[in-house]
C-alpha cells in the first residue's frame, strides 16, 4: 500500500475509532439513526414537513421497525 493510499485510509477510519465499539455493539440501530437524522427535528422533538416526515410515518405504516419505534418515541402512532 503506497503512503498516500495508507494516509487517506488512515484519514477515513480517524473519526470512527472513538465510537468504534457504538457502531459494532447491537445497542445502536444505524437505519434508525439515519431515519432520525432526516425525518426529525430534534430543537422540537417533532417531525418534520414534508417528505422526510412524510417517509417516516410511511415507513411506520409498512412495517418498518426502526420508523415505528421513533414514531412511538414521538408519543405518535401511526394509522
């Protein structure tokens, strides 16, 4: 492996280190958290408008398991 090939993996996998054992532990869900990231505002602990909220209670609907439980941690259900 040439040094700039070493240096940019190297660059790559820096951030993750810190929460290496998060990210392979079963406590994170990482569908969940990219859900979370997109569909909801976390100044208001509300959905947002639009599409992204409009994925989520959509994805909640059929059956997803991720975008039903922050639906529920909303205090929403979605029908």
């Amino acid at each position: 492996m040439s040094q700039e090939a070493k240096a940019f993996a190297d660059d790559l996998v820096a951030p993750l280190k810190p929460i290496w054992s998060d990210l392979t532990s079963r406590k994170l869900d990482p569908r969940k958290a990219v859900i979370h990231s997109i569909a909801i505002d976390t100044a208001r602990g509300t959905l947002k408008g639009g599409i992204a909220g409009a994925f989520l209670e959509a994805c909640a609907r059929n059956g997803d398991r991720s975008a039903y439980e922050l639906m529920v941690e909303l205090g929403m259900t979605p029908e």
